[in-house]
C-alpha cells in the first residue's frame, strides 16, 4: 500500500465519529438512567392494579414455567407456552421463584434503560447528541413501556435485543459492523432475540440479510463537519459475491441454528414435537381470524381465554386428551387452512391490523389491556391511551427529518420489521413496543432541528410539519373507525380483574364484575362470572337472577349453560337443570368436563342410566379424569346396591348368565317408574325361565310398586313354592301378609319355615324377621 493511501485511510478513520467519545456518552447514560429510575417507579406502581399483582394468563404461563424450572420436584418440562428463554432470564430474580413480581421492574427498567443507552449513543455518533437526549427523554415518560415493565413479559428484553439489531445494520463505509465479525454478532442477536419474539427477530434477520446481500449505494451526506457526516463519503466498495453469501449466512444461519437446537429439543420432551413452543400454532390461528381481527382477543366477548380453555377445545375437537403439540398442530392447520380457503377473508384481517398498528390505543393481547389498566392508575400513567399517536406522529415527522444516511436507513428497516411482524403475526401493543424507541428517537431528531429552527436557522423543509398533524389524525381516525375498537370496551378487564379477586375475596370481586355487567349487559360470561360470585357469598337468588341474565344474553355459552343448570338444582328444579345440562353435552359431546358435570347433576337426580355412558365418554377422552373416575365408582356401587336391594343373595344367578343383563334392565326400569318397560321385560324373562324363582320374584316387585298387593301375593306364594322358606321371600311375603290383615297366615308362614329351615344361618334370619314383624 504506497504512503498517501495510507495517509488517507488514517485521515478518513480519523474523521469518522467514535461511539464511545465521553461528551456524547455521558449524557445519553444519565438519560439511560432516568429511564431506569422511571421504569421501576411506574412499574412499581402499575403492579398495585389487581391485574398485574396476580399474574394471569401469558404472566401466569411465564411465572408456572419459571417455578418449574427451579423446582426440584419437576420430573420433565413440556413443551412451552411462550419463549423459551424468558423464564430463564428472569427466573434468577428474588421471589420469582415463589410468584413474587415485585423485583421486576427494576430489571426490566434496565433492560431498557441498557436499550436507550445503546440506541442512543449511536444515534449521537450519527446524528447528534441533542436528537439522543430529548428522544431518551420522551421514550423514558412513554406509559405503556411502564406497562410492560410491570408484566411478566419479554418485551423489554425484546426491546434491548431489537435496538442491538438495529445498530448493527449500521454498515457505513470502514464500520466494523459490515465485516463477518458485524454479521455474526447480528445473527447471534438475531438468535437470542428469536427465542423470546420468535416473528419479530425472524424478519429482521431476514431484513439483516438483505442488507448484507444489497449492494450499499452512496448517500448523500450532510454538508460540514455535522456528526457522523462527510459530504460525499460513499459507503465502500462494492462487495463480490464470496462476502454477500458470507454476510448473509452469517446474519441467518445462527436464528436457523438456535430454532433447530430448540426444536430438536422439544421433540424429545413427553407432550413435545417440532415446534418452537405450542403457543406459535394459536398465534398462528389468531393471525389470520376474522373473529380477533388479527389480534389476541376475540373482537367481542368472551374476549380472552385461558390455556386450559383453549386446551380443552382441542381435546373436544379431536375427542381425546392429545399433549401440547397436538394443541400446536391442531391450531396451526386450522390457521393455515384459513389462509389458503378464504384469501379474501385474510386480506381484510391484514387490513383491520394495520390499522390496528397505526390506530391510537394499545391494543391488550394474551393479557390485561395496556388502557384499562393505564387508566385505572390514573394521573401520567393515564396518557398511554394517546402516547403512540405522539411517537407516531412526531417520529414520521423526524425521519421526514433526517438526513439520508445510517440514521434514516436504520430506523426505516426496523419499523419495516416491526410493521410485518404487526401485519404477518398477531397485532398487539407487545408486538409494536420495540417500534416505539425508534419512533422516540426520530421524535427527538425532529424536536432538535425544530429547535435549531427557532434558534435562527432555516428549515431544511416544510415536509416533516406537515406529516406531523397528518400522522396524528391518521392514528386517532384509525383507533376510532377499527374493528379493533371494540377491545377497548373495559367491560373483559374489570371481569378479568374480578375472577382474580374471586379466590381472595368475592366481596371484592363483586363491585369490579358488576362494573362489566354494567359497562356491557352482552356480556353474557361477565354475568356468569358475576353469579359464581354471589354463589361463593350465599346469595343465591342474586346468582340465579344473573345466571338467567347471562343465559338471556346467550344461551348457547357454555359457562353459562352449566353454572345455571347448578344453581336450578340446587334451587330443587331438577327437571330444567337437566334440561340445561343435557343441550349442554349434545352441543359439547367430546367435552369430558361438561360431560362429568353432566353426569354429575343426574347421579343427584338417581338417574345412574344416564350418567353412567356419560362417564365412561368422559374417561375414554381423559383416561386419567380422576372425578369422573370417582364418580363411576360411585354409581357403580349405587347399581349393585340397588341390584342387591332387589334380588337377595340367594337367588343371585352366575356372573355369565346373560338373564343378569336383563334383570339389570329391569330394576332401572322399576328404579325410573318405567312400569311399562318393566311389564315387557318381565314378560320376556317368564318366558324364558318360566320355571326359575326370579322371573315370579321380579313380578311381585312389579306389581308390589304399581300397587297390586293381590297379584304380588300370588307370585310371592310361586316364588316360595319354587325355593321354599328363603328368608328375603317368606319374609316379604309375610310382610304383605300383615299389610292385608292376614297375621295369621304370616305366623304360620314364619313358623313353618323356622321349624324346617334350609340351613341354620337362613332359620336364624327368618327368626329375625319374626320378631321385627310379628314381634316375640
């Protein structure tokens, strides 16, 4: 290489801007720190909220796998709910272990107080240190990044890996991060960030890899010694083909690697298989479902729902208890069989969530809504309903802004990678946070040449004012005209808060669930939910007039069917309340908890005919359904109790003898009041066995029941010919004896057969059966 190469390759690294220059680290790290100490403050406070303070759904999911891990009781995990990394990230805080949360806004408050550091030091090496500091500023006062705070939920730490991403998709000319080195440490970001937001980080691997594959073209720099700028310095040589492939491989092949090694794990756990968790494949199915708009919750209620409800759905659906990567599949051939059947359908979900992504209010997802709860806390806290629109707004208005250049190129290509995870994947306020510190920082950019502006120099366009206003009133339009609008009804929150204050206190439930009933009367579970709380305070009439209220509201919901079928029998209306349960087990046949509750009711009602198939379905789909195991004993012992109350001991016929199957018919018909079936049966087994004790036997209970004391006389006096002085015939017959006022004949009955009884023990009963009748 000759001297004045040399020369100018020392100039050139001497003119590009360092990241680490104090003057523009040190600032950007007490901006980091406010957004700690603001982060955990807020967060703190957030958790105060019924909601947060109980972890629930996608939190409850997280804290259940974080003691399972530590557990040494934990024979083998299964497959996941969410990320696979999240628990053990978070799991080494102090009372994680035990469901304490309270240590976790300080290390999410970290997290991003480590993410606005990083991002923010580049955007001062690129752009200036001003745009840095007042984009911190405003991302540290953002309410729903607070919110996610609080939760039991990766997304800080997807925020800090994303703002990593972004920074490494820097590839100016001399910068490192367009060396293999830059495009491995990309690709490992791209892995790890891909076990905690599995859509996200794959797209901007996929944006990565672009980047490493397109050949840069030179930009347009800003004029004079601005930082981070030299007019007309092009972004290097083009690369050859060998440094494409190898910059492209690099960037995907560790997220390809980290979803093979976690994959291939899953499949040899008990419940597992190829997949990443089996929550991806319900992700999947609420991405392209017009009934959620794309989102994690249905557009109307019942809104959320539980992983065992979704659990339980499949197992109806496929009539057995399957594992969770029966739950993976299952959701994810339904959610790609959509796509593929109804495109049309498809195209207007995409719709729906983009301006579900651009509309004003965070959308909730697997958990409580960032508005609800943002509200309920009131004061600052309050603004997150609105604060995405003022990102939205100011951020277009900064990249509109920026010079052409890493800055604009950066945070282009991670909103394009935010904006399809938003589009392709489930939308959600989650899904679209990582966004929120790009648009933050750009706000920032814009806010600074604002000020310069008013300082004396001159705009370098009217473009970013206009855009300003323009993305505001787009973002508020689309919040309020979206399908998505209705997720803000509170009407599912204050329920979701009510059922977690149920197991506590119904006496505190009761005001939050009678605030849902209040802001929806539709929502026929929030009134279920409601009734279940006046039935664990005693007030049943309550219960039964919200039951009935809900039941009005829908009348094929399942909850809704089974809670008013309890409350109508325990009400003494046994008829409607297995009326009720019956359209609940023909409309759910493969469910097994419908099915044992069900059954359950009709043991109550002593209709063991019925309960017993619907207790042998429930166990065929859930083998190991220990109540309904419980309960089948029950009616089990019930029949042969009853069996024996009907035909003693001695006249029992052989286990194989197939007249057993036909006496059985017969006492559930005589149990029932069925007393023509009995008649006919009877009839059949005389018939058969005209010359056999029973057939005569079940004939006197026949007529004994229908009131024909003559006629069971007459087959009681053939049944004691047939097996003469049994003690269960000579002692019933004689019963009926005195009952028509013949004592005579039944103290000559019993002494007769007491003084040649067939065997000592049966003479010692008949003596018993004298005295109770006769007396000594």
């Amino acid at each position: 290489m000759s001297g004045e190469r040399k020369k100018a390759k020392r100039r050139d690294k001497g003119a590009r801007p360092s990241l680490l220059e104090p003057r523009k680290v040190l600032p950007i790290v007490l901006v980091a720190i406010v957004v700690v100490v603001l982060r955990t403050l807020a967060g703190g406070a957030l958790q105060k909220e019924r909601v947060l303070s109980t972890p629930v759904l996608e939190d409850r999911t997280y804290v259940t796998a974080i003691q399972q891990i530590q557990s040494t009781d934990f024979d083998e995990p299964v497959l996941p709910r969410g990320s696979v990394l999240y628990p053990r990230l978070v799991g080494w805080l102090p009372g994680m272990a035990e469901g304490s949360v309270k240590s976790l806004p300080l290390f999410q408050g970290i997290l991003e107080g480590l993410a606005v550091l990083l991002l923010g030091v580049w955007v001062a090496s690129r752009w200036g240190v001003l745009p840095a500091l007042l984009g911190g500023l405003l991302y540290a006062l953002d309410p729903v990044g607070a919110f996610f705070a609080a939760r039991v939920a990766p997304t800080s730490a997807v925020t800090l890996l994303f703002a990593a991403g972004v920074v490494l998709l820097d590839g100016s000319a001399g910068c490192w991060k367009r060396s293999p080195l830059g495009s491995l440490t990309f690709g490992v970001v791209a892995a790890l960030g891909f076990l905690l937001s599995p859509l996200l980080f794959a797209v901007l691997a996929l944006v990565g890899g672009y980047r490493r594959w397109t050949v840069p073209a030179p930009d347009a720099e800003l004029p004079g010694d601005a930082p981070g700028n030299r007019a007309g310095q092009p972004d290097g040589p083009t690369p050859g083909l060998g440094l494409r492939l190898t910059g492209l491989g690099l960037a995907v092949l560790p997220l390809v690697v980290a979803l093979a090694l976690v994959s291939m794990n899953h499949s040899s756990l008990r419940d597992g298989g190829l997949a990443l968790s089996w929550g991806t494949g319900y992700s999947v199915y609420n991405a392209t479902n017009a009934e959620t708009g794309g989102t994690s919750r249905l557009l109307a209620p019942p809104q959320w729902r539980t992983d065992g409800a979704i659990r339980s759905d499949v197992w109806e659906a496929i009539a057995k208890e399957g594992s969770s990567y029966d739950v993976y599949r299952f959701y994810l051939a339904r959610g790609l069989q959509r796509l593929v059947e109804r495109p049309i359908e498809f195209l207007g979900v995409v719709l729906v969530k983009v301006a579900a992504s651009l509309g004003v209010s965070p959308l909730p997802d697997t958990g409580p809504s960032p508005t609800f709860v943002l509200e309920r806390a009131g004061g600052a806290l309050a603004l997150g309903r609105w604060s995405f629109a003022l990102f939205l707004g100011l951020g277009i208005a900064g990249w509109l802004a920026a010079p052409r250049g890493p800055i604009r190129r950066g945070v282009s290509l991670g909103l394009l990678a935010v904006a399809a995870t938003s589009i392709l994947g489930t939308t959600s306020a989650a899904a679209r946070q990582p966004g929120v510190l790009l648009l933050a920082m750009a706000s920032g950019g814009f806010l600074a040449s604002l000020a310069g502006t008013l300082e004396g120099g001159r705009a370098r366009s009217a473009l970013p004012l206009i855009a300003l206003p323009v993305a505001l009133g787009l973002s508020f339009v689309l919040g309020q005209l979206s399908p998505t609008a209705a997720l803000l009804n509170p009407s599912e929150d204050y329920r979701l808060a009510g059922i977690l204050a149920i197991s506590a206190s119904p006496r505190e439930a009761i005001p939050l669930l009678e605030r849902s009933v209040r802001t929806n009367p539709q929502n026929a579970e929030a009134h279920a939910s409601l009734a279940r709380a006046y039935q664990r305070e005693g007030l049943t009439e309550n219960a039964m007039r919200e039951f009935r209220a809900a039941f009005d509201a829908d009348s094929t919901n399942a909850t809704v069917l089974l809670g008013l079928a309890s409350v109508e029998q325990e009400q003494q209306n046994a008829g409607r309340a297995l009326d009720l349960v019956s359209r609940l087990v023909n409309q759910h046949p493969n469910n097994p908890l419908y099915l044992n509750e069900a059954a359950r009711m009709f043991i109550q009602s002593g209709r063991w005919d019925i309960a017993k198939p619907l207790l042998l379905r429930a166990l065929e789909i859930k083998p190991d359904y220990r109540t309904a195991q419980t309960n089948l004993e029950a009616v089990t012992q019930a029949e042969l109790e009853a069996e024996r109350s009907l035909i003693p001991d001695e006249m029992r016929l052989p286990a194989d003898d197939p007249l057993n199957t036909t006496l059985g018919q017969i006492g559930r018909a005589l149990q029932q009041g069925d007393s023509a079936m009995a008649d006919s049966l009877i009839t059949e087994i005389e018939q058969q066995r005209p010359d056999h004790v029973l057939p005569h036997w079940m004939r006197a209970a026949w007529l004994a029941r229908t009131g024909d004391l003559g006629g069971a006389t007459r087959a009681l006096e053939t049944c004691n010919r047939l097996a003469p002085c049994r003690p269960a015939i000579a002692g019933q017959l004689a019963q009926i004896y005195v009952q028509l006022g013949r004592e005579a004949d039944a103290k000559r009955l019993l002494d007769g057969c007491i003084a040649t009884p067939p065997s000592p023990e049966m003479g010692r009963r008949l003596e018993q059966v004298r005295t109770e009748l006769l007396g000594s």
